[in-house]
C-alpha cells in the first residue's frame, strides 16, 4: 500500500495504539471505525481491511463491511466499475462466510439489484449448496421472487420443481405461476396430483371439492393446451366422486369438448347429462347450458350463411338445427319430470302429471302407465298407489277397450298395498265402472266378492296380515254394495247386507239410519226400530245421539199415543246417561209427546227436569219454554214458582231479566206489592253504574203506581247497593267501564235529578 495513502491523525493514535496491543479484538476494530464513519470512504474501507486482515472470520466485521460497501455504490449506476469491486468483496467475504445466510441474501439482493441475472441465478445456487437445507426456507423465497420478477419460464419452471422437493405444501403456488406464464399442461398435471391427494392441505383454505372444481374449469377451457391428462375421463370421474355437484360437472364436460370442436359429443354428453341427474338444481344447471349452446352454433351457422352467402345445404342444416332447438325447449317438462321421478320413483303425483305431459299420444300414456304401476312400491309411495290403477283402467275405458280395464283393474286388486282404503277404492272403482256401462249384475257380483269372508279371517288394523285378507271389513266396500243392493238387489239381500254389516261391527250411526229408513220404506216397521235398537247397542254418547234422536221421531210418527208407555220407556232410556249438550232436543220432544198424547203434569215436570238437566247456556232458553207453556196451560199465576226458581238458578244476567219480566207480570195482574218485592230483591245484584236500565225501570214503575215513601225507600236501596259494590273489587271494573263510558257521571246526575222531580210531583 502506498504511504502517501496512510495518513493518521492524532485522534487516531489512541486507536492504533490498543490494536497493537491486542489486534485480535473486535471491540477494538469497531470502536475504532465508529470513529471514523464520518472519515472518507477509502479510509473507512482501509480500516475495514486491516480488520479483516487480521480477523477473516468475524461475521460482525463482514457484515458491517459488505453494508458500508453496498452503501456506498448506492446511487451510482449500475454499470460503474465500483459495483464489481462491491462484488469482488463479497466473494472474498464468502470464502470464509459461506455457511452464514444473511451474507448470501444480501449479494443475491444485490446482484439483483445490478440486474445480472446470470450471475444471480448461480448464486442463489452457490448458496443452496453452501447452506445446510435447514436454512434454505431463509433462501428460496428471494430466489423464487427474483424467478417470478423476469421473464424466464423455463427457468422458473426448474427452480420450482427444486422447491417443491423440500416444500410440496406450496404446489398451489407455483400452479398459480404456471398458470401466469400459460404452461397449462403442467400446471393441470400439477393440480391433478394434489387433488388425488388424500393427505394434501390447501394453505388457501380450498377444499378438496375447490380444487377439483379449478382443475375441470382447466380442464374444460383449454383442451388444445392440456395434452398429458385425459380431460373427459378426469371429469366424469368428478361425477361420482362430487355427486351434489352434478350439474356443474356435466356442463364443464360438454364445454370441453365445445372448446375442442366436437359439438356433436357435446351434444351428446348434454343429453347424457339431463337423462341422468336426479335434483331440479342441476337440471337447471345443464338444461341452461344446453340451450346456450343450441342458441350459440344456430347463431353462428346463421353468421356464416349471412357472410358467405346462402346455399341450399345450408339452409337445410340451418331448420335442422332450429327444429332440434324447439324440440329441446318442448321437452323442457318432461326431462323436468323425469328428474323429479329419478329422484324420488315412487311418487304418484309425478306419474299422473307424466301422463298429463303425453296427453294425446296414447302409446306414451300406455307405456308410462305400465312403468309406473311396476315400478311404485306401494310400501314407499308418496301419495296414493290405487290412483295409477283406477287411472289407467280409466284411460281403457275412454277409449273403448273394456275387457283391458277390467284386465287392469283385476290386477290392481292383487297388489298389496299398505292400507285397506286403497285395495278397497280399487273395488269400488271396478263397480263404478261397471255400473257406467250399465253392467249392473256384474257390479253386484263384483262387491259381492270383494266382501266375501276369506279363508283366513284378520283384524282390520292388523298390518302384519296383507290387505286382501281385512278387505272384508271395509264399510267404503259395504256401504256401496248396500247401495247397489238396495237399488238392484231384493229386499232380502239387502237386509242380508245391513245385518252382515252389523255383525261385523263396523257400523257408523248413518249406516243404521239407513237400514232402519230402508225397512221402514218397505213397511217393516217394527223391524225398523229393532234396527235402531241394535245400533244404540253398538254405540255411546255423543255417537248414538242421531240414532236416538231418529229412533224416537219415527216412533213418535208411527205410534202417536197408542203406545205411550213404551215411548216414555224409550226416552226415559235415552236420557240416561245422556250428556248435557244432548239432552235439550231430547226433553223437548218427550215434553211435546206428553203435551199431545199425555198428562200435561208430566210434561211440565220434563219441562222442570230439563231446567236441571241441559247446559248453563242453555237453561235460560229452556226456562222461557217453561213458562209459556206453563202459562198456556195452567194460567199465568202458575208461572210465579217457575219465576222464583229460575231467579235462584241462572246467572246474574239473565236472572235480571226474569225479575224484570216476573215483576211486570205481577204489574199486570194488579200485584203492585208483590212486584215491588221483586224489585227489591233484584235490585240486590244490579250495580247502577252498569245497570242503569233496571233502576229507570224501578223508577218509572214507582212513579206511576207508588207514592212518594215508596220512592224514597228505592233511592235509599239504590245507594245501600251503591255502596256494597263500592266496597267490592268490581268497583275497579266499574270505575274502568265509567271512564270508558265518557261523561257517565254526568248522566248520573241527571238521572238523581229527575228523580227529585219525580218527588216533588208526588208531593203535589
């Protein structure tokens, strides 16, 4: 080194000296150049070398270095010579600090910086095979940045596969980079590995599904691209493997082979797709897409018919394609149901509705009917499995062929359904049908057999046994073959039928009403009210109330009075035990029949009875009955106990108003005491701030039939009552139906005012 170049000052000396003494002391050397950091660049740069000179494998001392020189080419260009003395000095420093990666990133960073991307990439290199490869997370992401930052995919593509050997976990990553530079075939190879990877984790959050989806929609994108994978086999395997998501899965198939050109496999893998998916959601997907597509090559054939002119093949091919379009938009309904029915087979509504899509084409309906009747279990039927039966036999019959409906409703009747309604709506169908075609034997016949007593007898709710067996306890089958017996059959058969019927005690009170209206039409009147009587056996309350209540009309009709005693017997039974709700109907009739054929005590007697015997509700009305026949039979004074009676035994309400009618009765019959008695005690339970219509009643009838002691004793009753209600927790209701009323307390006082007049008058 030159000596003109070594200039000390006399700063300095104190740091020479104690690096004479002890040379090998970092602390010494960084002491000394922190005094120096402001000193030129060449002197620092001195220092720095002795230093190192003496202490090669201090990485403090390197590290400060390699930082001051770096600094100091900053702003410099790039191309300036001093920048390749920086890089000299960090090949020096890697010789002894090749193991230390903070070095290596800072000349990769710089390198970088220096645009030498050569000399970068082999020194990024230099540095994996330097570091042990527990520090090569520290290099890979600059040297995947510095890859990423320049045009170079060949490049990149080989780094990435190195760092996918120690980090697979971010094969998504370099996906995402092969995608960018438009290597889609690796980068499809690529996604298929990780998705066939069970253990795989995305460090996106995607899920496996995710995955699948972004490698069809490569897939399915660019299939010129894509040469390594078999595309349409990777997709359909998605189709089993992702069975909610069908739909997108058939659509990204087509479109594959769309962008491929093959618009006839497209076409085909459309069809395929919608003769497939069993929800309404993916239907909607593909059905969409087809049409897009159908709508997508029709308005390029018309582009390129428009642009080179039309020719007759053209044209042909153009109807062609748009009559396949409106084919495909008209069977919209029936793929619909198609899918509804693959998805759920046994659902009736979906048949039928089927059948109505193929309204007039009969071989369609044919062939549907036969498909759904073999393939619903009634076991697992949505709805009712008879109905396909019924209707196609129906469908037959329309259309002339009887011997085909009966052969169809034959077989429905061998089928085992889950409820006996079923089998039995089948029975009364196959009549029906025969009585239309006005096969009236037959239809008996037929009934007749369906309710003929089987070889091995069941309970009707026994669900263990097969329906044909508890056929024979169906009223639907037994109330139309009464029917039919009745209109077509002797009266003995129909009698037959009814008793059969009771027998097996299925029965329902309108089943006896009309066997005993049958016997009593043909005159078999005694047998009629033993049809009656053997349908109260069967019954209880509330049941039995309309064949009593049939019974004793008939009875009453027939006999009159002739056999009183055996009426009375008859409704003496019914009212034993006869509810409350029922009873009312039941005295008025037996009061009614004592009225016309009896003692009229015994009929006011019901009448009392019946006051006790029917419904709160309905004992005001029965009392009313009460009185007017008594009064029409006994006189009007014969009504006063009835009065009392009734008074002591309804509610306030209603009791108020039998005070007000007995006390205007006794008016009426000259009894002012007696009604002013009544009065009194009603006025007991009439508070004048709700009632105020009976104490103007009390008021004018003292007026005109009192005196003016008579008046004062009912103010003073008025306010005794006043005041017991005031004293009572009604008050609070009182108080809140006055306030509510607006102004009541000036209608009170009106009404004491004129009852001042009222005095004043009787004075005079």
């Amino acid at each position: 080194m030159p000596e003109q170049e070594i200039a000390f000052e006399e700063d300095d000396l104190q740091f020479e000296e104690e690096i004479l003494r002890n040379p090998y002391s970092v602390k010494c050397w960084m002491r000394y150049i922190e005094s120096k950091l402001s000193a030129p660049a060449h002197i620092l740069n001195l220092i720095y070398e002795r230093a190192l000179k003496e202490l090669p494998g201090s990485y403090k001392l390197w590290y400060a270095y390699l930082k001051q020189r770096r600094k100091q080419v900053k702003r410099r260009c790039i191309t300036d010579l001093a920048f390749e003395e920086v890089n000299n000095c960090h090949e020096r420093a890697l010789v002894f600090m090749h193991k230390m990666p903070r070095i290596w990133l800072d000349y990769c960073q710089f390198l970088m910086d220096q645009c030498k991307i050569t000399r970068s990439r082999r020194t990024f290199d230099r540095a994996l095979r330097a570091l042990p490869i527990t520090q090569h997370y520290r290099i890979w992401p600059l040297y995947l940045r510095f890859v990423r930052a320049h045009s170079l995919p060949e490049t990149a593509v080989r780094v990435y596969r190195r760092y996918l050997k120690l980090c697979p976990e971010n094969a998504e990553e370099y996906i995402e980079y092969l995608r960018s530079v438009d290597r889609l075939d690796e980068a499809a190879s690529r996604l298929a590995t990780i998705v066939n990877q069970d253990d795989f984790v995305s460090k996106e959050g995607k899920s496996n599904y995710q995955l699948w989806q972004e490698l069809c929609t490569l897939l399915s994108q660019h299939p010129s691209s894509i040469r390594s994978l078999d595309s349409g086999a990777i997709i359909r395997g998605g189709l089993t493997r992702f069975t909610d998501q069908r739909g997108k899965l058939w659509c990204a198939l087509a479109e594959y082979h769309t962008r491929s050109g093959h618009f006839e496999k497209a076409r085909d893998v459309y069809e395929e797709a919608i003769q497939t998916v069993t929800t309404v959601r993916d239907f909607t997907q593909v059905f969409d897409s087809y049409a897009q597509f159908e709508e997508s090559i029709i308005a390029a054939k018309m582009e390129t018919v428009s642009e080179m002119g039309k020719e007759e093949e053209d044209d042909l091919d153009l109807e062609l394609r748009l009559a396949r379009f409106e084919q495909l938009m008209e069977r919209r309904p029936l793929l619909l149901n198609a899918v509804l029915l693959r998805q759920n087979p046994h659902n009736i509504h979906e048949w039928h509705k089927r059948v109505q899509l193929y309204e007039g084409k009969p071989r369609e309906i044919i062939n549907t009917y036969t498909e759904a009747v073999q393939t619903v279990n009634p076991a697992k039927a949505t709805g009712k499995p008879h109905t396909l039966w019924v209707s196609f036999a129906k469908f037959y019959e329309d259309n002339g062929q009887i011997d085909d409906a009966r052969a169809i409703l034959q077989r429905a009747t061998q089928v085992q359904y889950t409820h006996v309604d079923d089998l039995a709506s089948v029975w009364c169908q196959f009549g029906e049908m025969e009585l239309r075609h006005e096969n009236y034997e037959e239809a008996l016949k037929i009934l007749r057999k369906a309710t003929a007593v089987p070889a091995r007898k069941a309970e009707y709710f026994d669900a263990s046994e097969p329906v044909q067996n508890r056929l024979y306890k169906s009223l639907k089958v037994w109330s139309m073959l009464a029917d039919l017996e009745e209109s077509l059959g002797t009266f003995k058969s129909t009698k037959a039928v009814y008793d059969r019927i009771i027998d097996l005690r299925i029965a329902t009170p309108q089943i006896i009403i009309n066997y005993a209206l049958f016997l009593e039409e043909h005159n078999y009147f005694e047998e009629s009210f033993k049809a009656y009587e053997r349908g109260i056996a069967l019954f209880r309350w509330p049941n039995v109330y309309d064949i009593w209540s049939t019974y004793l009309s008939k009875f009453i009709a027939r006999y009159g009075g002739k056999k009183l005693e055996r009426a009375r017997d008859l409704f003496e039974q019914a009212l034993d035990g006869c509810p409350r709700k029922f009873a009312k109907n039941i005295f008025l009739l037996y009061a009614k029949l004592e009225e016309e054929h009896g003692l009229a005590r015994h009929a006011m007697a019901l009448y009392e009875r019946a006051t006790q015997a029917v419904e709160p509700g309905e004992q005001y009305e029965m009392f009313n009955i009460y009185i007017k026949r008594a009064a029409e039979i006994y006189g009007v004074t014969h009504t006063r106990s009835i009065y009392e009676k009734a008074i002591e035994i309804l509610a306030d309400d209603h009791a108020r108003e039998m005070c007000l009618r007995f006390a205007d009765m006794e008016c009426k019959l000259g009894e002012i005491d007696r009604a002013r008695a009544v009065y009194s005690y009603c006025s007991q339970m009439c508070d004048p701030r709700l009632t105020s219509g009976f104490w103007q009643t009390w008021r004018d009838f003292e007026v005109r039939h009192g005196n003016e002691d008579t008046l004062r004793e009912m103010l003073r009753v008025k306010r005794s009552v006043q005041a017991k209600y005031n004293t009572q927790g009604t008050f609070l209701v009182s108080q809140r139906l006055r306030a509510e009323g607006g102004g009541a307390n000036d209608d009170g006082k009106g009404k004491n005012t004129a009852l001042y007049k009222d005095l004043r008058i009787l004075r005079v």
